[in-house]
C-alpha cells in the first residue's frame, strides 16, 4: 500500500492522507461494483487496502461540488450514478479532472504490475465508466 500512496503523491502532488483516501475511494468503488475475481485478488495482493477502504467510506463528506456531483449520482443510479458520486468524494478531497484521471491511471498501471494487465482489463470491461481512467 505504501509503493501506491507514495506513487499517488507524487504523481497528483497530494499528501499522503489524501492519496490514501482517493485510492480507498476509487477501490472501494471497483470493489462494490465488481467483488470477485481480479478485485478480490488486487485487494490481497495490497495489504493495507480494505483498510484504506474502510476509511474512505468512513470520511466525511465535502460538500459544495462533492455534494452535487453525489446528489446527481444518486439521480442516475447503477455504475453511472456511482461514478459520479466517486467524482463528487474526490471533488470533495480537493482533487481536479486531471488529477483525478491521473489517480486511475496510477492505481490502474499500479494493479497492472501486481494482477496483470488481462485481469485488470477484466475489471475495466467489467465497469465500462472506468475506461476513461486506463
């Protein structure tokens, strides 16, 4: 877990808390999605993750773009709706689009190295919203 926050950081210029939170947003996601296969293995592949999970879901909420972005989410329902609600809790964080998409592509390129990049594009098929951060 840590090789991935401290990639975060430095990639999205962010301290380790909030890296950490982002990635427990962005798994905790793929993980409610898609529970099994390649995310149950990416998960015990990075010890400290559920954790990071866990905490994500316990933070408090932003408000303002965070709230919208959730509300409107919520409007939508299934994985599109998720997805928005994901953008909204990393709005909340203080994360940008462009840091946002950096964020996919750094967990996504980080699960590549550990899973394989086959089983990750299972994941990617799995919740088309992803592709947009591979």
């Amino acid at each position: 877990m840590e090789e991935l926050v401290q990639r975060i950081c430095a990639s999205l210029g962010v301290d380790e808390n909030t890296a950490k939170i982002s990635i427990g947003h962005v798994l905790g996601f793929i993980q409610k999605e898609f529970p099994e296969g390649p995310v149950k293995e990416l998960l015990a592949k990075i010890p400290g993750l559920q954790e990071a999970i866990d905490a994500a879901a316990a933070a408090p909420g932003g408000g303002g773009l965070d709230s919208l972005l959730g509300g409107l989410g919520g409007l939508m329902g299934g994985a599109k709706g998720d997805i928005m609600a994901l953008a909204g809790k990393l709005s909340g964080l203080g994360l940008d689009m462009g840091q946002m998409q950096k964020l996919g592509s750094e967990i996504f390129a980080h699960a590549d190295g550990l899973i394989g990049k086959e089983n990750v594009d299972k994941i990617v098929a799995a919740i088309p919203a992803l592709a947009q951060f591979r």
